[in-house]
C-alpha cells in the first residue's frame, strides 16, 4: 500500500512541477510577445531583433508542446 501512495505523490509532484512550468513558459512567451509588440509598435525594430523574438517564441512554444505531451502520458499511465 505504501509503494501505491508513494507512486502517487510522487506522481502529484510532477504534475505539480509540470504546472508550474507551463507557468513560467507562458509568462516568457507573453513577455516575449508584449515585447515584440512594443518594437512593431516603436518602429525602430531591427530584423536582427524580430528574428530574436521569433526564434524565442518558437522556443516556448516547443518546450510548451513537450510538457503538454508530457502531462498527456502521465494522465494515461
């Protein structure tokens, strides 16, 4: 009984941290896309710079992706 509750919590735990990181990763993308927006906005974006956020979106939205498909395999086991 106890190795099935220590499963179980240790399972929550995940879950727990996975939340927390998606989280975290949506605030970086909102932040990424707020500042994206502002530098559209100023007009004085370089494409260097457009690039960078770009590829930083892309990044979030990749990692997001994994621990969406991540949570879906622990909710299936």
């Amino acid at each position: 009984m106890d190795s099935a509750v220590d499963a179980l919590t240790s399972l929550e735990e995940r879950v727990h941290r996975a939340v927390e990181l998606v989280a975290t990763l949506r605030a970086e993308r909102d932040a990424a896309l707020a500042e994206l927006a502002k530098l559209k906005k100023a007009g004085g974006a370089s494409e260097a710079e457009m690039e960078k956020l770009r590829a930083e979106r892309t990044q979030v939205r990749t990692r997001l992706e994994k621990l969406l498909g991540q949570l879906d395999q622990l909710s299936e086991a």
